[in-house]
C-alpha cells in the first residue's frame, strides 16, 4: 500500500485521491453500484501490470466496503 498522492511505478496498491473519487462520483462518496458501474463504462481505468487501485465503499452515507481493481504481475 502506498500513499494516495504517490503514483510511481508499481507494485502497488493505491488509495484514490478524493479528486480522483469525485472525477467519476461528484458527492465522493460511492456506493459499491457507482464504483461498478464505473469499472463497466471505464470511467475509472486499470493501472498498469503489478498495480492497484482502492476506494472506500458507502451504503447509507457510510462507509462499508472497499473497491479493489488492477493488474496481477503474472
């Protein structure tokens, strides 16, 4: 895990920055439905191989789950 604001080569696994949230979600705030519907319309993108990228998850305001995506190194 590596901080949001550091985007070196990986491997990795990477929090989203808060405008980077927003950039697909304005409220920054996704519900587990946002975040798969931005997976399918590839408003958010994979990294590159051996990375990652996460983001907290919310139901009802809070926060529930965290999205994982991203590239294996095999």
């Amino acid at each position: 895990m590596i901080d949001a604001t550091d985007t070196d080569d990986g491997p990795f696994m990477r929090p989203l920055t808060d405008d980077e949230v927003r950039a697909w979600v304005p409220h920054g705030r996704p519900t587990y439905e946002e975040w798969d519907d931005a997976l399918d319309s590839e408003r958010l993108t994979f990294p590159g191989r051996a990375q990652g990228n996460c983001t907290v998850l919310y139901r009802d305001g809070q926060p529930e789950q965290i999205g994982y995506w991203g590239v294996t190194a095999d």
